[in-house]
C-alpha cells in the first residue's frame, strides 16, 4: 500500500530470459490502483506481460494522484506497457521515448500498439458456430454513437459463417429496454441475442426478462460477460487475462527490437468460453467431446 | 479406448490411538460403572479411580479404479471397483479393574493396574475386514429438461456379507426460475469394530453376528430462483431406517451389547433461503422441521430436534470492515420413550464476527460466540437405572476471541 502514495519504487522485478544492455530494454507495467478483486486483473495481466516480454520487467501501481513528472523521469527510457483506460490517460503526453503498447481497454484506440478487452468479433463467430450450429440470425443492441463503427466488421465475420447480424441502435437505456422488449416477443428458434462487450444496458432486471423469453422461445442469449452464464445465458467469450498479457509483452519485445509493424491495436483472440449446461439441455444443444475442445468451462446443470 | 476416461487410485492409511500415562475413566473414590441390574454397586470406592488404558493399531489399504464413458450420445456412465482391507494389528491395555490374567482373579478397587494385553481380557479384538465393492451409475439426458441419474453400488463384506444398494435421481428443469427433483437411495451403514469387537467392557460388549443399518429415502425438492438475487430451495423427504444398532441393556448386569434392535421412520422438510440484498449485504437462512417416529418403542425419536432455525447475515460495511452474525435455534428434542427426565430445553445461539482488513496482508478480527451467554445444553444418551450424565452436555457460554491474520 505504501508503494502507491506517490511515485514507488516498482513492485515487482522479474529477471527471465536475455537482458538488453540498455534500458529500451527493459519494461515497466503501469496500472492503476484500483480494489481487489479487480486488481487482479490487472496483476494477471502483468504477469503474463512479463513472461511474453522474456526480459527484464517490473510494474508500477498508478495513484490517481501520481505526479506527471515523476512519471516522466521514471518512465521516460523505459519499454511501458500501460494497462486500462486510466492509466492510459494518466500516461498520455508526458514525452515516453518509445511507443506505448495499451492493453486492458473497452475500445480501439489509434496511434498506439497493444490488445483491447473485446474479443475479436471473428472469434465469437466461431464459438457461436460450434455452440449454436442451427442459429440463422444474431440480434444485438448497440449505442448509436458508439459501437456500429465496430460492428460492421462483426457483420463480415458472422456472414463468414453464413449467419446475418442485425445491428438495433438505442439512444438510451430505456430506447434499448423497448427494443429488448420487442425482440423478446418475435425471437425464436435459430435467433440469438448477442449482448456486446461492455454494454451498459443490460441490467439485472433486463437480463431476467432476457433470459425467461430466451428459455420460452429456445432462442439464444450469449454474451462476453461470465457472469451472465450463471445466470442463463448459453456462453459467454471474455478474455483470458494472462494470455493477453503475453501477446502485450511479445508486442512489447518487437517494439523495443525495432519492430516495423504498423502502429495500431490487435484484435483480442486468446479467450476464454463458458457455456451452460442447464440452458444448453434446454436447447437440446448436446456439448461433444468436439465442441468441448472450443470450452473452457462448463457451468453443471443445477 | 476411445471415449473412456480412467482414473486408478490407492492408498495406505497407519494410524493408532496411544494413551500418555494412565487415562482416569471414573475419578478418585468414585464406584466405578459396575452395578447390579437394581443399580447398586458391585464394588467399594476405587483410591485411584477407575483406571484403564486402551491403546489401538491399525492399517487401511484401498485400492480401485473409476471409469467415465461418455460414448453414447446423452449418457454419461460411471463405472468403477475396488478393495479395501482393514486390519487391527494390536490391541493392548493396562486396568485397574476386571479379571486378572495371571491369576483369573478379579481386579478389586485398590489392586495396581494390570497389563492385560494379548491376553483374552483385552477390550476389542485384534481382526481385520475386507470389502470389495462395483458400481455403476447412467446419467441419462432423456429430453430436454429431463435428466435420469440411475445407479447401484455392490460391497461384499469379510465380515457380515453382500449388501446391494441402488439410487435413482430425476431432474426436471420446470422452467428457467425453477428445477424439480425427484430423488431415491437405499444405503448402508457398516458395523464399527468396537460395536462387533468390544470385549470386557463395563459398559458395552460388542457384537460379532451385526448387520449393517440400512436405510432407504425418498425426497422431492425444489431450487427456485425468482430473481438473480434470490435463491430459494424446499426439500421434503421421508426415510425408513432399519437394523439400527443400538446397546441394549443386558440382563445380566450394568452392561448393554451392540443389537441390530432399532428402526425409526421419519418425514419431514428444510426451506433454505440466499438473498443478496445489495453488494454488500447478504442473507441466508434455513427452517428444518422432522418428525421421526422410533418404530419399535412407538414413541417419538429421540435427542434430534424437531425444528431448527438457522439465519445469517453477512454485511460487507466497505473495503476494511465486515461483520457477520449468525443465529441458531434448536427446538423441540424429545427424551427416549424410557427416560424420565424433564424434557431438555430449547435453546438460541448467536455468533458475530467483526473484521477490519488493516492492509493487504494485515486483518484483525473479534469473533464473539454464544454473545447472549445462552443456557445450552446437548442431551446426554439415557441409561438404566440412571443416565451416567444425567444433566446433559452443557455447551460453551459467550467466549471472545480476538485474530490476527498476517498473509507473507
């Protein structure tokens, strides 16, 4: 705790693999304070970025009061990684020497290298394809003036697997709750509900009235937050933290050899699955030894 | 072989119970447990106390093998066998009372104590028990929402034979709030060595010729949940148990001897409750109400309470402080049909727990238990004439305990 007033010394410095001589070859994860068990994230993460870096690392714990120029004189010849949206803007202009490599954020961010927190639109296809073979058409509901952009190469990637994806624009939460509630009177089988990365309009009450349509209708309800699997939904696609940490430590490494890759963020595709049992009997979805190749874990029927 | 998962397993377990010095079964001037069937004391005061030292040496060796073949489309069928071997490879014991085996004299109160080990005046047996055992279990996924467990396990026992036990479990997934189970089991209770070995005894003998108790149950049970806060779970059953094995009084003296003498039969239900009111802030709680029926005496069952209530309430204040409290209410347990005692009084224990999280790696607690100082007390067995403890077991009053956790 005492490392996060101010300016600390780095929490961690793991020595694996060759060391450069100088210091553009060394890295420091900079994240912020945040509570447990969120923080884990973030520790995972480091973790993975560390050993994906192969070199010498150590990380760095953000106040939210940190001062920009200890900031500078400590990080300014250093490899950085900085993790989630806080940091990044925490980091942001205070003249590092090397490209920021940004890892743990909800959005695509230009200009710099790293991995965001959405899995890769392609990838969910795919899981959506060994899961819910029969399903004709994906329904999402997106904030007009923020996902659609993303969305149209989601579009791509679900006609790929000769699936057509309806993007529902909603101003609001309670824009997106009428288009929800309509949705939930005309799906049917082969429909699916994909509840987007991130979203913010789907609460408790909402799901519920989801999920019960969802289980009257047979249609499916994945999404890419855990949480919902226990709840009902089919599957949920989210990140494995540690593998994306070491795909950020592998960029890191190219960056700091030099790397000519064009300067811009990787679509996230180490992740993690989780499916329902109870809601795939429901839907006479029987989980083979294939289809459990693509799973990660299975929730038991209750 | 493809679709077939199989896990072997074995293990060697040595274990033994040794006294350090001699172990005072009945204090200093006390007669001892030896009585006349009116009750009256065989002997005069022990000086020294009842004394008697029983120490035991055993080994378990079990060894099997579990498959899983999930090669049929919507069966997931277990399979497995094993054995196990059982062995009390020594007995000894030192005594102040009983036979001599040197002279075949009794042991009379003031006499020293005696070794009395590999002789026949030892308390158990030395012996050994086999059992060999299969099963099978199919859990068949035969529609949708309806899901059939079906198994059967067959022992052969050393000792007393073959017993042969199946179970069956329907799930119904009603709908998306609720699952509906539909459940039955037959299963059995082995013999322990001291209830088949015990041997001069003052209080129990045991019984070579035992079976085992056996029981079957019947229970429908519902998981409801209306809301992602709340759980809600009801359960009723029903049960027979058979060849209870009880001590019955002999009549020859102030000693019972292991019986396959009891049978009770049983019914009733348990309403649990999880609700999480906030994020910080979480409910659970539970009512338990049986009614069970000693068959041979036709008289309720005795010691086990007819009605528990349990709540908690775990609030988590904000990242440094928690404080949980729980409450346990016991009521309503019957004395045996031949104990003349008042009945034993209900009682409420409430528990707290208050933690402050200093660091990360520092948190303090002080856990307070029994805070109302409540009078509890735990009924003790009945016994002719008189119970050995006729006032019951008492339980601990309000203790404070104060933690300190440091994680390196």
């Amino acid at each position: 705790m005492a490392a996060l007033a101010g300016l600390s010394q780095p929490v961690l410095a793991a020595e694996a693999g060759p060391q450069g001589s100088d210091s553009n070859r060394a890295l420091t994860v900079v994240y912020p304070q945040i509570r447990q068990p969120f923080l884990k994230v973030y520790e995972t993460i480091a973790r993975g970025a560390t050993k994906g870096f192969s070199g010498k690392a150590s990380e760095l714990v953000l106040a939210k009061d940190q001062s920009r120029d200890q900031l500078q004189n400590q990080l300014a010849d250093k490899m950085v990684i900085v993790l989630g949206s806080r940091g990044v803007s925490q980091l942001r202009g205070i003249g590092l020497q090397r490209p920021l490599v940004v890892g743990a954020v909800s959005e695509q961010l230009s200009g710099v290298y790293g991995l965001s927190m959405i899995p890769d639109a392609g990838v969910v296809a795919s899981k959506l394809q060994v899961l819910a073979p029969t399903t004709l058409r994906v329904f999402v509901v997106a904030r007009a003036d923020k996902n659609i952009a993303d969305l149209a190469a989601a579009q791509i990637a679900f006609n790929q697997i000769d699936v057509q994806l309806f993007i529902k624009e909603a101003t609001d939460i309670r824009d997106a709750a009428n288009i929800y509630r309509k949705l939930t009177a005309e799906l049917k089988v082969g429909d699916a509900v994909w509840i987007l990365p991130g979203d913010r309009f789907v609460n408790n009450p909402l799901l519920s009235i989801l999920l019960q349509a969802a289980w009257r209708s047979d249609f499916v309800v994945f999404s890419s937050n855990p949480t919902h699997v226990n709840r009902g939904a089919l599957f949920s696609v989210y990140p494995d933290n540690y593998q994306m940490g070491v795909r950020l430590g592998e960029i890191a490494r190219q960056v700091a050899e030099g790397s000519q890759a064009p300067v811009q963020m990787e679509p996230l595709r180490s992740v993690f699955v989780t499916v329902n049992e109870r809601t795939s009997n429901h839907l006479g979805i029987t989980i083979t030894d294939d289809m459990k190749e693509h799973v990660d874990l299975i929730l038991p029927a209750r | 072989m493809p679709n077939v998962d199989i896990e072997f397993h074995a293990s060697y377990f040595d274990t033994s119970q040794e006294v350090e010095g001699d172990f005072v079964v009945f204090p200093v001037g006390s007669t001892g447990p030896f009585l006349t069937p009116l009750g009256v004391p065989i002997f005069g005061a022990f000086p020294d106390g009842v004394i008697g030292t029983p120490e035991i040496f055993e080994n378990h060796i079990r060894l099997g093998f579990t498959a899983q073949y999930d090669g049929i489309v919507k069966h997931d069928i277990s399979f497995g066998s094993g054995y196990y071997e059982g062995e009390i490879d020594k007995v000894t014991e030192e005594k102040n009372f009983g036979r001599n085996p040197v002279t075949l004299l009794p042991i009379l109160p003031g006499d020293p104590v005696v070794d009395v080990s590999d002789t026949p005046f030892v308390f158990l047996t030395e012996d050994e028990r086999r059992n060999t055992y299969a099963y099978i279990q199919d859990v068949w996924q035969f529609s949708n929402d309806w899901e059939l467990t079906a198994g059967l396990r067959y022992d052969d026992y050393s000792d007393f034979g073959a017993t042969t036990n199946p179970r069956l479990a329907l799930v119904w997934s009603t709908s998306y709030e609720l699952t509906t189970k539909f459940l039955y089991g037959e299963a059995f209770r082995a013999p322990s060595f001291a209830q088949t070995r015990a041997i001069n005894n003052p209080l129990i003998q045991g019984n070579l010729e035992l079976q085992p108790e056996q029981i079957k149950s019947y229970e429908v049970a519902f998981d409801y949940r209306p809301s992602y806060d709340l759980t809600l779970n009801l359960n009723f059953f029903h049960y027979n148990w058979t060849d209870i094995i009880q001590f019955i009084p002999d009549f020859s003296g102030s000693s019972r001897t292991a019986q396959n003498a009891g049978e009770q039969t049983g019914k009733g239900f348990e309403f649990e409750a999880r609700w999480s009111v906030s994020e910080a802030l979480k409910l659970t709680g539970n009512f338990a109400w049986q009614d069970s029926h000693d068959e041979l005496a036709d008289a309720p069952a005795a010691n086990s309470p007819e009605k528990q209530v349990y709540l908690r309430s775990d609030w988590q204040i904000d990242t440094r402080w928690q404080i949980n409290v729980q409450a346990s209410w016991v009521m309503d347990r019957n004395r045996s049909y031949d104990d003349l005692r008042t009945p034993v009084a209900d009682y409420v224990l409430v528990d707290m727990n208050i933690r402050n999280m200093l660091s990360e790696n520092l948190e303090v607690a002080l856990i307070v238990n029994n805070l109302l100082d409540e009078d509890a007390f735990e009924p003790s067995p009945n016994a002719m004439p008189v119970p050995f403890i006729p006032n019951d077991l008492p339980l601990a009053g309000r203790s404070f305990i104060g933690e300190i956790r440091y994680k390196f």
